[in-house]
C-alpha cells in the first residue's frame, strides 16, 4: 500500500467503522513496531510467514474481541 501502512489504514477504518475487527499482519517483531511508534503495545499481529491454520485462529480471535475497546 504505498503512502499507507497498515496501523494507519486500521486507524483510518476505526474512524469509519469503530469495532470493526482488523489483524494486522508483519514481517518485523511488534516490539520493533512498538519502538518506531507505528503501533501501541499489546496490538494484535499475526506475523509473517504464517499458516493457514494460523491465519483462522487469528480470525476466530479478532471476531471474538468484537465490541472490546481497541
């Protein structure tokens, strides 16, 4: 997404939809993320590679936390 990075974009969304579920998904550790200020601590990511089975639980989760403050 060029110009727009995915902690943006989810911020974007939750001005749009608050409470809509969004997973994140990354190649670098959340504490570097954390650390750039791209996202707060405690964020859920799924992080790259990952498996489909990965994927679906990570979906099970973010329907899962629907309604709970982001």
């Amino acid at each position: 997404m060029p110009g727009l990075d995915g902690a943006r974009l989810r911020a974007l969304v939750s001005e749009v939809r608050p409470g809509l579920p969004v997973i994140l998904m990354s190649g670098f550790a959340l504490e570097e993320l954390v650390r750039q200020g791209r996202v707060a601590q405690g964020t859920p990511i799924l992080h790259k590679p990952f498996d489909p089975a990965t994927l679906a639980a990570e979906v099970r989760r973010a329907l899962d936390r629907r309604g709970e403050p982001s």
